[in-house]
C-alpha cells in the first residue's frame, strides 16, 4: 500500500544559511491493512515522515508510492497538490495531537463536514457524525458546541471521530493519544482495530508503547539522523 | 485520474504601468523591486500564471505591493492587461482568450461569470443606494428583467449573508463595515457566478467581524461549490480558508502549493520570512 524507497528530508533555512537534516534514507514498506508503529526519540524524524507522506512537507529526494484505489500507484513525492488534495478528501486522513478548528462550527458539524466534502448527503454524514462522537463518549451535551472550550481530551477525542468517520484507507496518526486518560485510550484502541478490520492500512507514531502493543503488525525504530543538526 | 480542467486559465499575465525604457524591457533588467530607476515604470504583475479548479479556494499571498489587487483588478476588467491570456471554462468552454474580447463581452464575464468584493466597500458598492438595489444592479447587468425575482433573489441573498430582511431598504452607508462586507458578498454573488474574488475582504474589521465574514465566506462555499480567490496579507485567512496558496512578490509568483506545506514547509526565503513573521 505505502512503500517509502530512500526518503530524505531537509530543512534549509535560507536567513541562517543553515540546513537541518531530519530524515536520512529511510526505506520501509507498509502492506494493506496492516498496521506500522514508528517508534523512536523526540527529533528523530518520525512526524517529518509522516507529513511528508500526507503532502505537507516536501522531501528532498525518494520517493513515496501509495497503491491509490482512484488514481493508481502515485509517487506522493512528485504528485501534484490537486492530486494530494483530492487524496486527502478520499482516502488518507491524518491525525496530530492538535484539534484545528473552524470559528462557529460545532463539534457535530465539524465531523458532519468532514463527510459532506466526499459528497455524502446530508443525512447520511448526520447519522454517522452522530455514531462516531457515541463511539468517543464525546457527551452529548458537547455536540452543539464550539470545540475552542473543550478540554484537552475532548478535542483529541473530536479530532479522532474527525478522521475515522470518513473511513480512510490510509490512516496517518501523530501521537493522536499524547495527552488522553485511559478510557478515552481504549476508546482510541478499539476504534483503530475496528478501522483495521476494515481494512484501513495505518501508520501511527505512539509514545505509548504498551498502546502500540498488540495493535502494530510491526514496528519501525528511528534512530536519529546520523548528523540531525543545523549546518551551515 | 480523469485529466481536470482549470476553471480559470491564466497565462503570464502581465501589468506595467509607464511604458518602460531601454533599461527595463530588457530580459535582465535591472529594477528596484517592481519599479524601474530610469524610467518610473511600475511593473505591478509580470508573468503570473494560475490555474483555478472548480470549487477550490486559491490563496494569494504578499506583501503590500506585491500585485495582488492590480492581479484581481485586471481579471475583474478594473484594469487593462499588459499583455497575457485568460480562459474561462464557462466562456465557449475556455477557447477563447478574454482579455482580448469586445467591451461587450468583457461586461458579460464580468457580470455573469465572476463575482468581486473589494477591500474597500466603496469600490463595490454604491453607498447612498439602498442594499437592495445595490444586489439587484448587478442581476440586472447580468441579464434580469423580472422585478419579482430579483426582489426574491436579492432577499434570498440577504438573508443568506446574514443581513435582517427589515434593512433591506437602508443603504450601506448605515451598515457597520461587517455588514457592508456581507452586502458585497450579496452583490457579486446575485448572478450566481461560478469565481468569486476577493481581495482582503476582511482587512481593517475587529476580530470578531473577521471571523463571521470569513465563516460566511466558507459556508457559501461549501454549499455553493463555487470557486474563489482569496487575496490576504494575514497568513491566519488564507490557513482557514484556502486549499492551495500562491506567494506573490515584486509582481511575481515566487512559490506555490498545498496551503499546509507553504505554512510548513515554505522553501522560498521570502516565504520562510514571511511564515516566520520575520519582516
Ligand atoms: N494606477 C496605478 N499607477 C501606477 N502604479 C500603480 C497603479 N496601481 C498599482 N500600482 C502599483 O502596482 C504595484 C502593485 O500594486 P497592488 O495594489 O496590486 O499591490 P497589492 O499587492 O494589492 O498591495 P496591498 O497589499 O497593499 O493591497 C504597486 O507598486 C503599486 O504602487
Ligand atoms: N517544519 C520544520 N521546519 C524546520 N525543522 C523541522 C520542521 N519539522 C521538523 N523539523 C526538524 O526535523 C527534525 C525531526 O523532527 P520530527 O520529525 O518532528 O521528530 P519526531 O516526530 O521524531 O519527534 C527535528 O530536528 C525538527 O526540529
Ligand atoms: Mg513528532
Ligand atoms: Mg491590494
Ligand atoms: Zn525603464
């Protein structure tokens, strides 16, 4: 599904005249439907993989092959932002650690949304909103809010329900449980095991190693880039 | 993937202003930023080209100067081109170049196939004339004949931006520069026009007012599924409302991308500087 041949990241920045480098040649292959764990220290590149992989960071060379059900096998590396996006609407859903909300949208109409720009009815996207903010034990009483004034756990609970409720077949998640108590975990767990089920294919960066447990059909260790360091 | 068509077609879109000397026009021409030392011309856009799909929202960022409104300015028809090319996929399916149509023509893209609201509320609308009118002005430049339409229209439309119905008649003088925005929005979207631009439509409202215009902003175009071009210099408008973004600098067209990666992972130095907040 997802085969990363010899990535590397930099980050020049030109004011400082200086280049890090984050990610040095990196090959790993991710079949479908399974599910890799990246484990590895603060800084060793496991986010900047991530984000390279969901278009937002631009690699410096390798290449990125994703088995797309609509637009066949796509190097995410030289794909065009049009075709990133319609990605990201369809089929590869990413999940940080951090909620971005929309003013005066509530929680419910934010996971609504979400499924509304795939071109489901309205209907539809209300009554499976409905089930995935159930799922997460995201009180009722919270749906009809603005998400700004949730607490830490609910947003990440929000931000989760956000991306699963479109069923992605590629599922990105960035230590998407860094700061939740254990029910909501759980919740989280077996949200990713019932994704798995249906055959998503995933890749996710947990602190948590006990979380990862049972759950990664492998894991992926970083170790810091050899030189992961500015240089002039 | 099917191979998608642009919306909206432009081709090195050129704007000077002066007719230039033997020192600008010039391949390696020496100019301070877009102005020439020799002569005094300004060269406001210089081979901008974009490409606009249907139902996306484009960023344009920049700093002041940079050519922004002279690039809306010159697609709305506000201001001449210089010289480049222009398709639109709904004017004889993109085949003809509309900068070089008849004034005629011109008044029929402006007014059917394109919508404008204008930093300055006094560019788009007339102050004095009641709210109303003002939409209605731009049905009847479109092709409206029928009064009764353009009055359910136009009400539609209001209650659609959010204005009370009871006000209609008031002119925008009355109206808070919130509601002025909101009645410009009215205004170009009253034809029903497949582009909208807009050019720092929220520069100089409180916070507050930002916010809902720029809730309008996405609702409409989400339910609308109409495209839009979205000119700021606040990084905070163009990360909530656009999917891709252009970088603008001395008239050109320095970077381009996923809105996320040029926030990101900007790779110009003038972006970086930019996202940074080092200027
Ligand atoms: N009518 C004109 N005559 C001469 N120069 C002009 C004219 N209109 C614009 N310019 C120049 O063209 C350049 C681009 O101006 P423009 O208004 O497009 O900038 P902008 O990017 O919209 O800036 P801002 O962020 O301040 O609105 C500027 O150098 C400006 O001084
Ligand atoms: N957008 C960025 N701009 C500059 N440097 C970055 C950026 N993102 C990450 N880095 C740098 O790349 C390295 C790897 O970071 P990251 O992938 O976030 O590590 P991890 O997720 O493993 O903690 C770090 O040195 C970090 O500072
Ligand atoms: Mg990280
Ligand atoms: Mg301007
Ligand atoms: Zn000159």
């Amino acid at each position: 599904m997802i085969q990363i041949e010899n990535l590397q990241k930099e980050f020049t920045i030109h004011h400082l005249n200086k280049t890090l480098h984050a990610v040095r040649d990196i090959s790993f292959t991710v079949e479908k439907g399974s599910f890799l764990g990246i484990v590895g220290k603060s800084g060793s590149g496991k986010s900047t993989i991530l984000k390279s992989i969901y278009g937002t960071y631009i690699p410096k060379s390798g290449a990125i092959y994703y088995d797309s059900e609509t637009l066949g096998k796509i190097n995410l590396v030289t794909a065009s932002p049009r075709e990133i996006l319609h990605l990201r609407k369809y089929e590869i859903g990413y999940v940080s650690q951090f909620l971005s909300v929309m003013p005066r949208t509530t929680a419910l109409e934010l996971v609504e949304q979400a499924l509304l720009e795939t071109g489901v009815s309205y209907e539809k996207a209300h009554e499976e909103a409905i089930d995935t903010l159930k799922h997460f034990d995201l009180d009722e009483s919270l749906w009809n809010n603005y998400p700004n004034y949730f607490s830490g756990g609910e947003k990440l609970r929000l931000n989760i329900a956000r991306a699963v409720v479109k069923k992605p077949r590629l599922l990105l998640l960035d230590e998407p449980t860094a700061s939740l108590d254990n029910a909501s975990k759980l919740k989280v767990r077996e949200s990713i095991e019932k994704l798995k089920h249906q055959g998503t294919t995933l890749i996710g960066i947990f602190h948590d190693l006990e979380f990862m447990d049972g759950l990664c059909d492998e894991v992926f260790t970083m170790r810091k880039a050899v030189v992961n360091a500015y240089e002039a | 993937m099917h191979v998608e068509q642009p919306i909206l077609q432009i081709k090195n879109l050129s704007k000077q202003y002066g007719a230039g000397c033997s020192n600008c026009l010039q391949p390696n021409a020496r100019l301070e930023k877009n102005f020439c030392p020799v002569c005094k011309t300004v060269f406001a856009c210089k081979d901008v080209s974009i490409d606009l799909y249907r139902g996306e929202i484009l960023g344009i960022v920049g700093e002041s100067g940079s050519g922004k409104s002279t690039l809306m300015k010159s697609l709305y028809f506000d201001e001449e081109v210089t010289s480049g090319e222009g398709y639109l996929e709904d004017f004889h399916n993109g085949s003809l170049n509309i900068f070089t149509q008849s004034g005629q023509q011109k008044r029929y893209i402006r007014n059917a196939l394109l919508g404008m609201v204008y930093q300055n509320p006094m560019l788009g609308l007339k102050m004095s004339f009641s709210s109303i009118s003002n939409i209605a002005e731009k049905q009847i430049a479109a092709g409206s004949r029928h009064v009764g339409n353009m009055v359910n229209r136009s009400n539609e439309l209001l209650n659609q931006v959010n204005i009370p119905l009871k006000r209609s008649k008031e002119p925008p003088k009355n109206f808070s520069g919130g509601m002025q925005q909101r009645v410009q929005i009215a205004k170009a979207l009253s034809s029903n026009p497949p582009i909208l631009l807009l050019d720092e439509v929220t520069t100089g409202l409180d916070l507050s007012v930002q916010a809902s215009v720029l809730d309008l902003i996405k609702t409409i175009q989400r339910e609308l599924q109409i495209s839009m071009i979205v000119v700021s210099h606040d990084l905070a408008v163009i990360r909530m409302l656009a999917d891709r973004t252009i970088v603008m600098l001395n008239g050109q067209i320095i970077e381009q991308g996923l809105t996320d990666q040029i926030l990101e992972d900007p790779q110009h130095a003038y972006t970086q500087q930019l996202v940074y907040s080092l200027l």
